[in-house]
C-alpha cells in the first residue's frame, strides 16, 4: 500500500472500512496515517530492548489439547508450588472432562507456547531437554 496509486489505496481503505466512505474521511490522508504508525511502530521494535537471549527468559505454560487436537487452553504455570500443583489438578480434571490431553511446553509467551504444543514430537523433547538442562 506504501507505493499504491492513490484510487488502489482508497479502494482497499473503504474496503475494509466501508462505514467511512460517506463520513468525509479522506482515504489517502487515513492510509498515511496509518502507514506513519506502522512505520513507528516498527521503529520502536527494532530499537526497543533486544529479544531474550537464553533459556531462563522462558516460562512454563500448560496447554489442554480437546479430543480433536485443537488448543482448548493455554495458562502460564504459577512460580508458586502450591499454586502450581492445584492448576495441574485443575488442568487435569478439565481434560478429563473434554476427553482432552495435557502438555506443558517452556516458552516466551502464550502465542508462543500455542506454536511450540503444536510443533512435532522431536521439537517438544528438545524443549523438554532444554528447560530442564536450565533449571536443574
């Protein structure tokens, strides 16, 4: 859209926001409004603070899989022991409950995790191994 002719960028505007065309919004000025920000936005990636570097920066998230092999849930598992044992018996009782499995997978963030208990089984021992070989 950067470098579309002004009717192209007009066109995919209204497009997807067609409740703006009679409001006098102007599609060019919206488009570069919208440019501006995504180009700050990746600005303030590339500069902002660097991507974790090691296995320490990565958490323990339980995933409950439905029978179907679909996510039914994704939780980042609590620090706290206690805490921790009662999510797993809950996890457990909701698998049971949805004829569902569980996995827990380390990773930097829910999305993430989500990735990780879908990749295949040698992805998953490697995380396995590795979250272990950190914190044993």
């Amino acid at each position: 859209m950067e470098f579309a002719p002004v009717r192209d960028r007009a066109r995919v505007y209204y497009g997807r926001n067609p409740g703006q065309r009679a409001t006098g919004v102007k599609a060019s000025d919206e488009v570069a409004r919208l440019l501006a920000e995504a180009r700050a936005t990746l600005a303030d990636t590339t500069t902002g603070p660097p991507r974790p570097a090691g296995i320490e920066d990565f958490h323990r998230y339980v995933i409950i899989f439905a029978s179907d092999r679909r996510i039914h849930l994704v939780r980042r598992v609590p620090e706290d022991e206690e805490r921790r044992l009662e999510q797993a018996t809950a996890a457990r009782r909701r698998a049971e409950q949805i004829r569902g499995t569980v996995l827990v997978v380390a990773a930097l963030s829910a999305e993430a995790a989500r990735d990780v208990a879908y990749a295949d089984d040698l992805t998953r021992e490697w995380n396995t191994k590795a979250w272990q070989a950190a914190h044993a």
